[in-house]
C-alpha cells in the first residue's frame, strides 16, 4: 500500500510540476455582457478592471482550470447614470460586493476546439454553479513579446434573480437571462 501511496504522489507532483499558467492579456481582452431592454433591444456592457489566469498541463487545454475575477467599480456601459445605477444596491451593490469572480470545477473538451467549462460564479454576495462554453480561437507567437499566446471566446447565461441583481425590475423592462461574452487572450508566463 505505501508503494502505490508513493508512485500516486509522485505522479502528482509529476503533473503538477508540467502544468503551465497563462496570464489573461488585458490589453487585447474584453469581458461583457448582454441583456435585453423593454423586450426590443440588446443593452451591452464591459468590465473595464479585471484578472484571469488558466493553468494546464496538456497543450490542447483539456485538463486545464481557469480563476477570473472582475471589479464591479469598473463596470461600463458607455451611460455614466446607467453604470452607477448599476453599481447601486438595485443591482450590484458594488459598495458591499466590489469582485464578480468564476473558478472553474471542470474544463472538459467537447469536440475540436469546443470545451464546456463548469465552475462558481460569485457575484452581489451569491455564489452558483454555471457552465459556460469556451472556444480555443487558436494559438501564436506574439512577435513583440515573443510569448506564446491563446485565444478564447467564453460565452453563456445565467439569470440575474439567481444572484438577487436587478430584483425590482420586471422582466418587461430587463430581461431575467444575462449572457456572458469574453473574447480573451492569455500569454504563457
């Protein structure tokens, strides 16, 4: 039994020791979300401050984790009134919930370069399991830095009375699903 203790602890380390972390590059990133105003039109808005960071042993991703994190004081949807209200207890409240975070649970390969990624979204104080889909656009060198870089499209949905945000507003005025849409890049550290 301590044989096989050690050969399992040896292949942790062993996998721990080839996984490779990725820094989100902030500069060519951006995390938004879309909702529906009145039923008749999308309203889209960003985070102006956030973190990301994925780790993985295997070069297709299909082992990896990824942590994100969001400062809700930067949320822009190019209406300063609209972004405070925002911020306000009526949806937010980012006084007393200043970071949206998402830790994946899982990060499973779908089919080519689809993955369907589970995981906690905390935000306004509540944390739920989402899964959202994650597309590798691809791999490159970045010929400045000369990093190697990965790109990902995340999108997905989750509803806004799940996280108590928004909980006066009727679904005629804003719609309960709330997508996600990232387009990211993350430069191998």
């Amino acid at each position: 039994m301590k044989k096989v203790t050690i050969v399992f602890a040896a292949l942790m380390l062993s996998a721990a020791a080839n996984a490779q972390s990725w820094s989100i590059d902030k500069g060519h990133s951006r995390v938004g979300f879309e909702i529906t105003h009145l039923t008749i039109n999308e309203i889209d808005g960003d985070f102006k401050s956030f973190d990301g960071k994925i780790t993985s042993s295997k070069p297709d991703f299909s082992d990896a984790s990824i942590e994100f994190t969001a400062d809700v004081n930067s949320i822009n949807t190019d209406v300063e009134a609209r972004d405070n209200h925002l911020k306000s207890p009526d949806f937010f409240d980012a006084a007393k919930n200043p970071t949206l975070t998402f830790k994946s649970t899982s990060f499973k390969k779908e089919s080519g370069k689809t993955y369907k990624v589970t995981g906690n979204l905390t935000m306004h104080g509540v944390t739920k399991q989402v899964t959202l889909k994650a597309v590798l656009v691809g791999t490159a060198t970045n010929p400045m830095s000369k990093k190697e870089m990965a790109g990902f499209r995340i999108t997905g949905n989750f509803k806004r009375a799940d996280f108590g945000i928004g909980a006066s507003m009727p679904e005629a005025m804003l719609s309960e699903k709330v997508e996600l849409v990232a387009n990211t890049e993350f430069s191998k550290d």
